[in-house]
C-alpha cells in the first residue's frame, strides 16, 4: 500500500508498505477512504513531537478518518465488507481502573492512531483497527462528514463538561476546526452569549455566520475589552488554539467562580498564570483529553442536522499531495480550516 510518511521535520514523502493484515478476530481492515489534518499533525510536522512525546522516523502520522470495511475477523458482528465507518482513534484496554471508571479516554493502556510508539497513523491506504472503533454510517452521513466526527465529538465532549456549571456565557478562544466544533455545538445547548477570538479573519466571518455573537482578533484590539462590554465577565472560557496569550486572556474573561476548558495544545511544554488573578477570583482550570465517548453523539448531531459541518472543508488533496496540504494547513495560508487527504 500507498503511505505518507513524515521523515524529518517538515519533510513527508510517499512510500510503499505490505498492506496490514488482521491480528485478531475482533479486528477490521479498512480502506482509507479520506483524512483530516489535525492540529495535533501540525506539531509532529512542524516540531517533530507534542511535549514529550517525539517522533522516531520515518513515521505514520494522522488520525481523524472515515473508511470502508475490506475485511473482518471472525468475531466481528456489527461490520460487515463494504460499510462505511468512522473511525474512534483511540483504541482504549476496558480493563484498567480508567476504562471501568468510565474514563476510557484516560485509559492506562491507550494506543492512539499516528501517536509515537502506540499505533501507525491513517495517511495511508489500508489501515487495522478494532471493530469496537468503527462506527457505522450507513448513507446518514458523506464520507467528508464522517472525517469531521472527530474534531466534532471533542465539540461535544467540551460542552458536556459545562452543563454542570450551568454556563450561560462563553467564550471561544481559537476558531480553528476544534473552537469551530464547539461553537456549533454551544448553540443546541441553551448558552445565551459566545464570544469568539482568533488571529485569521475568515475564521472570525465563518464563526459571526455560524452562531458567534461577537468575534474579534487579539492582534488588532483589545478582545478582552470588546467581550467584557458585549457579554460582560463570562462564567466559562474553552481555550482552543494552545496559546500563552490565550490562556492570560481567558483568566482575565473570566467572573469569579469561573472555569477555563483547554483544549488547544501549546507548542511549548510548560505554560504560565497570574497565579493572584486565579487566587481572588477563585478560577478553575480543567484540561479537556480528546473525547470521552461522544463519537455517537456527533455523528447523530450530523444525521439529525442539528449541526452543519460541510462549511470547515476548505483544501482536499490526493495522498501524493499530502507535503502540499501540511504546508497550506499548518502555516495558516489560504483561508484554510480544514484540510482533507483522500488515499
């Protein structure tokens, strides 16, 4: 099979690999039918690693994907050849205390598609994954719909963590294809004001048409100022883009009481807070991991067109354009939300 593999920093070449076989009778083979650039790609092509996590290459990266089944083991019952599947990247033991907390995806044992010395990635043709991890479509979504179920379950999994707080104002910071997934997400569940931030304009347009009530850009105002005169201090920030200036920001957004989300993954290993604004005003911190068994979640949002996803689509390319498609995606250029590599 046909695979793109990342073999130096900001280098990707095209390679032949034996095509994967089935190792246990659970397992199913898939032909890749299209994948999603994720942020978390762009730091293995820009970086070579997410924090302490580094590549060995060459490596095979990529992980937010829809397939079709080719072949199953022989204790496969939901999949059969020729369905269409989403795929759940993380492959999780069911047996540590996290899985049986219901915390599957802080899983002890946790192999993640395209994570350093867990699991190959999905740019490639043909991959092997446990049927547990496939979810069915059956003709409810396209096959570019079913590639955003990724970045949407973290949407949703994000908004959960608020019905607790009864949040009624947030805000957004980064409207990439995650802090995108979140607002389509906060609007079905009776938030009253978000806020949104980013440094690329069509995003911030993309966001106002999407259900944002107000957008700004921290490189040309004061977006503290413009959010606290619009919405006043917010009970919730999700932090989206992975940025020092971020996180100051959504601490000063903030009332007291409040709760900063992250999402976003710094490029940096260690970041900071004004350890006296956290203290007075009582703020909590929450990092958010992935998803938590909210792929089903998405996937109906789609189907029941409670949420339109077809907007993130901005770039697709051929595998053997996948340098191409790192460059346009991870420098920001051309308008890009989300890119898309069809093997």
């Amino acid at each position: 099979m046909k695979a793109a593999v990342l073999s130096g920093i900001r280098s990707i070449d095209i390679r032949e690999f034996p095509d994967p076989k089935l190792s246990s009778p659970t397992d199913v083979l898939l032909r890749v039918a299209m994948v999603g650039i994720c942020g978390t790609d762009f730091h293995y092509y820009r970086q070579g690693r997410v924090g302490d996590q580094a590549i060995k290459y060459p490596s095979l990266i990529g992980h937010e994907c829809v397939a079709v089944v080719e072949k199953i083991g022989d204790q496969v019952t939901r999949v059969r050849p020729n369905d269409c599947v989403v795929v759940d990247p993380a492959v999780s033991c069911g047996h540590c205390d996290q899985c049986k907390a219901g915390r599957s995806h802080t899983c002890l044992n946790l192999h993640f598609l395209g994570f350093p010395g867990q699991m190959e990635g999905c740019l490639c043709e043909f991959i092997v994954i446990p049927e547990k991890n496939c979810y069915l479509i059956e003709g409810e979504l396209t096959l570019l719909q079913g590639t955003l179920v990724e970045p949407l379950s973290i949407g949703v999994y994000g908004i959960e963590l608020l019905k607790e707080l009864e949040a009624k104002t947030i805000g957004i910071l980064g409207c990439g294809p995650i802090g995108l997934s979140v607002l389509l997400v906060a609007q079905i569940a009776c938030i009253q004001s978000i806020s949104v931030t980013d440094k690329i304009q069509e995003r911030l347009t993309i966001a106002l048409n999407n259900g944002a009530c107000w957008a700004g850009n921290p490189e040309e105002l004061d977006v503290v100022a413009g959010i606290k005169k619009q919405a006043g201090e917010l009970d919730v920030v999700l932090e989206c883009c992975g940025d020092q200036q971020a996180l100051d920001q959504g601490v000063d957004l903030l009332k007291p009481g409040g709760k900063l989300l992250i999402l976003g993954i710094p490029d940096q290993s260690r970041v900071s807070f004004d350890i006296n604004k956290l203290r007075r005003k009582e703020i909590s911190i929450q990092n958010v991991r992935r998803q938590n068994r909210c792929t089903q979640k998405a996937i109906d949002l789609i189907a029941s067109k409670k949420v339109s996803v077809d907007f993130m689509l901005t770039h697709t390319f051929p595998l053997e354009r996948t340098k191409e498609a790192f460059e346009i995606a991870a420098n920001y250029r051309d308008g890009v939300i989300k890119v898309m590599i069809t093997p």
